[in-house]
C-alpha cells in the first residue's frame, strides 16, 4: 500500500518544521510528505522544504489544499489528511495499511488534546465516542482515505468550513467510517487561548447551525469573527 500524508498550512512557521520533523521515520518507510501552502505571510514554506517531498502553494482554504494535496499524490493508493499541530502515533502508517487491507475504505484516529486544561482530556474523550456514534470525522482526528473512494466523493467539498463534517456526510452511507484506537496528539492551543469553555459552546452553535442548513461562508464569517 502507497500512502501520501497532506499537510495544509496557512502561517504555521513556528510549528511547520517540528511537525514534519515527526514523520521523517515514515518517509523513510517510503510514504510521501505533501504540504499545501495557502499564501502564508511567514516562513512556513521555506522552514518546509527541507522536510517534505513537495511544497506546493494553493488558494486558500483548507478544503482547496487538501485537494490540491490530493492531486499532486497521482496515483498514491491512500490520502492522509493531517493538520500542522496534530502529530501521528510513531506507526500510523502501519496502522492504516492494516485496516485498508481489513477492506477499510476511509477513517481516523482517536484524538487526545495536549494542553494544560484538565477538562481537555474529557473532551478528548467526549469526540472519540461522538465519531464512533455518528461516523462524523474531524480533521483534528487525521482522516484517511483511499484515493478510489475520495474520488468517487469527489474529494472534500469546496466550502470554506465543515468541509469535514461534509466529506463525512457524503462518505458515511456508502462505507462507514473505521475508527482507529491509537491517538493521535493535536495542539490545545485554540483551546487555551479562546477558553475552554467558549470554545466548547461556540463550535456547538456552529455545528448546530450547519446541521440546520446555514451557508458554511457565513459560519466561516462567524468563526473568523469570534476568534
């Protein structure tokens, strides 16, 4: 199995170099390091080049990078999705490799959140069980997908947010999603400097209101707003 891990970025200068950094032990098992860069305004794609296979510049919107991503991996038989502050387990792509070879046809990790609030590890736990009952997955989650069946999607919806919760969507009745138990370790950042708390009711309401047929430009608009 070929596996190509994407990476989108916008600004990520001050992380970029220690999140590529982590899977130098997979490229050198042979899996390709794609970053995707929206216009960053700092040294994100310069501190990349050194440790990716291809650096490539994309319009902005972590939906249209990641697809970008995609096409740039040609023929690569599986897509990862990860985002810059979220780091793998040491044999994610193992892992992956042992589940599409069980027939998996897309999926994600268990998440724990690092950060300093004690109630993260409850909402680390909390967004574990919600994937596994809806088949919702995020990208803090680090999807993967073979690249026949996000093809046959069409790849991630052109939509300026939820383009996971979309992609989800649209994948979940024809093949549900499997649910890897090794975590993957995303940055509590976001989370520290907004609140826990206003984080946590804020992307409820946005998720509440997508559900309830708002255009994701103007949730976008909101989201940006808010932070």
């Amino acid at each position: 199995m070929s596996l190509a891990i994407i990476v989108p970025t916008l600004n990520e200068g001050a992380v970029i170099g220690a999140a590529l950094a982590a899977l130098q032990p997979m490229r050198t098992r042979g899996v390709r390091v794609i970053v995707v860069d929206g216009h960053s305004e700092d040294e994100t794609s310069d501190a990349a080049r050194p440790l990716a296979d291809d650096v490539l510049v994309s319009d902005r919107g972590r939906a249209r990078q990641m697809n970008a991503g995609a096409r740039a991996a040609g023929s690569i038989e599986v897509l990862l999705f990860l985002h810059a502050d979220t780091r793998l387990p040491p044999h994610a792509d193992r892992a992956i490799a042992e589940a599409v070879a069980r027939g998996a046809r897309w999926g994600r990790f268990d998440v724990s959140i690092d950060g300093r609030p004690v109630l993260l590890r409850s909402i680390a736990t909390l967004m574990n069980l919600r994937s596994r009952l809806t088949g919702i997955c995020t990208g803090d989650q680090a999807m993967f997908v073979e690249r026949s069946f996000f093809e046959t999607l069409g790849g991630f919806p052109d939509q300026p947010l939820m383009e996971d919760v979309e992609f989800s969507r649209r994948a979940r009745p024809l093949a549900g999603p499997v649910a890897l138990a090794s975590k993957v370790t995303t940055s509590g950042r976001r989370w520290e400097r907004d609140g826990v708390w206003r984080t946590i009711v804020r992307m409820w309401l946005l998720r509440w209101r997508y559900w309830r047929g708002a255009d994701p430009a103007v949730l976008a608009h909101l989201y940006r707003e808010a932070r």
